[in-house]
C-alpha cells in the first residue's frame, strides 16, 4: 500500500442498470429468483458498493497487490428499474494495517437505495494465489493460473 491510502479518499460513479443486473438474473437456476420483479438486485448492489471501494483503492495499491472484500454491512432499499442509472460512492474512514474500512451509499436519481460500510484486506496476489491453490490442491479442484 502506498502513504497516500489514506482515510478521506474516495471514489464515485454512475452505473446505468441493465436487464442482466436484477433480481431473475442473479441465480437462473432458483425458480424463486426467476418469479420475482426485473429491478436491480441486492447481490449486484452489493457488489457494486464493492466497486466503488475498488476504484477508491486502486491510486493506492502497490504493484503486485490488490483487495479482497471481507464485511459488508448495507441496506437495499429502494427499487431500481432496468435503464434507470445509479450513482455509488465509497468513502475511506479508516485504515487499521492492511484492514481498509469504507462508508457506502446509491442514489437512483430518485431516491437513495442503500448505505452502509465495507471492508476490504489489502493482500499481495502471489501469496493469496499460492494459499487458494493449497485448497484447491487438497479439495481435487482446480487451482488458480
């Protein structure tokens, strides 16, 4: 992690929500997802809070490392249809080591739809790699390129 990771920093963008982002195309697999309203899903919302903490982040990540999402704690509420665009933010309020903390919040244009906070763990890929690849090694699974 660079000196400049530091709290205050943050990011913010708009993302315009298509059909593939609601609630029938998180799992197709679920009869009960497939019988629910097109609006945009809480799985997506949260990983777009996700998002803006990544963008947030990445002035700030030395080569060779980046973040993993560990806590999330937010709120859904409010529809967002297909074609409407969402605006997210991520906001840093605290660096504890390598344990990054960020205050999140989406706006559809018409009315907030969630906040909360997020924590990412800024980790060197190669040694996260190797670590997955022993699981997936004792697992009988493939591993990580």
């Amino acid at each position: 992690m660079k000196d400049t990771l530091q709290p205050g920093i943050e990011a913010e963008f708009q993302f315009l929500v298509p059909e593939s982002k609601t609630v029938p195309a998180l799992y197709p697999e679920s009869a009960d997802f497939q019988s629910m309203p097109a609006v945009f899903a809480t799985g997506f919302h949260v990983g777009l809070m996700e998002w803006a903490a990544l963008e947030a982040l990445k002035p700030h990540m030395d080569e060779g490392e980046g973040s993993l999402g560990i806590h999330v704690n937010v709120s859904h509420t409010g529809a967002t249809l297909p074609g409407q665009t969402i605006t997210v933010s991520a906001k840093c309020t605290a660096v504890e080591g390598r344990r990054i903390t960020f205050d999140v919040k989406a706006h559809d244009g018409i009315e907030p739809i969630g906040e909360g906070t997020h924590q990412r763990m800024v980790v060197p890929w190669d040694r996260f790699k190797s670590k997955v690849n022993q699981k997936a090694a004792a697992a009988g699974v493939a591993g990580l390129e």
